[in-house]
C-alpha cells in the first residue's frame, strides 16, 4: 500500500510540474512571438553584480538597441556592436577596438539579441513566484540549465503580466555571483540610424585593433 501511495504521489507531482512547464513555456513564447512583431526595441536598463562571499556589489546602467540578431549595447563605458556576423568591442579608455565572431552558439552566454529566446535550448523551466511592483504584476519563471557542467545555478526571469513585456532577469552562478538587469524603459519601432549596426574603423584612427580571427 506505501508503495502505491508512493506512485500516486509521485504521478502527481510529475503530472502538476509538467503541466506548470508547460504553462512557464507558453508565456515564455508569449513574450518572445511579441517582441518578434517589433522591428527593433531600445532598453535602458540598471546592471547590478553581487556576490558577497568576495565582498563584491556593483552597479552601474546601460542601454541597447536591438534589431533583429543585431545589437548596439553600451554598458561599463564599453559598446559592443553586433552586426550579425562580427562583434566589435570598442574600449575608449583604452583605445582599443577588439573584433570576434559573437560567441551566441555559448548557452552560458545571454546577450542582447538572445535574452528573450535563450530559453528554447538547454533550460527545463516552471512557474515562479507572483511579485507587486508598483502596481505591476510581475510573473516570474524559473529557467534551469540541463548541463550540470554549467557555470549557471538557475535563471529568474520577470515577465509583466498585463505588457508580457521583460521586467529583469536574474542570474545565480554556481559561484554565487548574482546579476540582476532590470528594465527602466522599454521603446519599440523608434526611428533608428541605417549605420547603427556598422562599424567605422574611421572614427576610431589611433586605436589599437585586436582582430581575434
């Protein structure tokens, strides 16, 4: 008899978590099939670092304007431009402009133009917590990497029910670093420069070139 109840429990529970799976993943696509019918979105947004073991709590704000798989980031007073193909790091402090090919087949790494689909590969992922804030009802889902070799605990991404747009993304590292990115304004369609996403060695002559292919 303790085995059956045993197996009913844990019919139940395999039953109620795949059913709330399947809730998180729908409001996942929810919001990645709206943000889909935007041509591009800009985000100014506050980057927090916390890890308290190494006395470590930063920070700081930045913006990115994203277009497609394209993305202009400015954050630490670093821009990152992502034209689709290279990304180019341009560090004014040290005059240096370093070129690479964009590391998104990385699933520890989220950038910009992956933050609202990241999910889809390597994540099992619930229904979270429910959170006012101010006046906005903040729906969080919980993403947990299926890698067990990954540098990632967990992610907690906030989704405003009634926009279905991100509110923050909060990630714990196995490390017990935390950052946290929280959205302060959220723009969609604005009228954007054609060169926005190319990047002109002529404005950075005296710069040390990294080129790292």
């Amino acid at each position: 008899m303790k085995k059956i109840i045993i197996a009913l429990i844990l019919l139940i529970s395999f039953s109620g978590h795949s059913q709330d799976a399947a809730k998180a993943k729908a409001l996942l696509n929810e919001v990645n099939a709206k943000v889909k019918g935007y041509s591009n979105i800009s985000i100014d947004f506050k980057y927090v670092l916390k890890n308290i073991s190494e006395n470590i709590n930063q920070e700081t704000r930045g913006d990115v304007v994203i277009e497609g798989n394209k993305y202009v980031l400015n954050i630490l007073g670093v821009t990152r431009i992502y034209d689709g193909k290279t990304l180019y790091t341009i560090n004014p402090e040290d005059e240096e402009v370093t070129i690479s090919k964009n590391n998104s087949d990385d699933e520890n790494t989220i950038t910009p133009n992956k933050m609202l689909s990241f999910y889809k590969e390597g994540y099992t992922y619930a229904m979270d917590i429910v959170q006012n804030v101010k006046g906005r009802k903040i729906q969080y889902v919980k993403l947990n990497p299926i890698d067990t070799n990954s540098e990632i605990k967990h992610v907690l991404l906030g989704i405003d029910a009634q926009t279905k747009h991100i509110y923050n993304l909060i990630e714990t590292g196995k490390n017990g670093t935390q950052t946290t990115l929280t959205v302060n304004s959220f723009k969609t369609n604005e009228p954007i420069s054609k060169t926005l996403f190319t990047f002109d060695k002529n404005k950075y002559k005296g710069y040390y070139i990294n080129n790292l292919d």
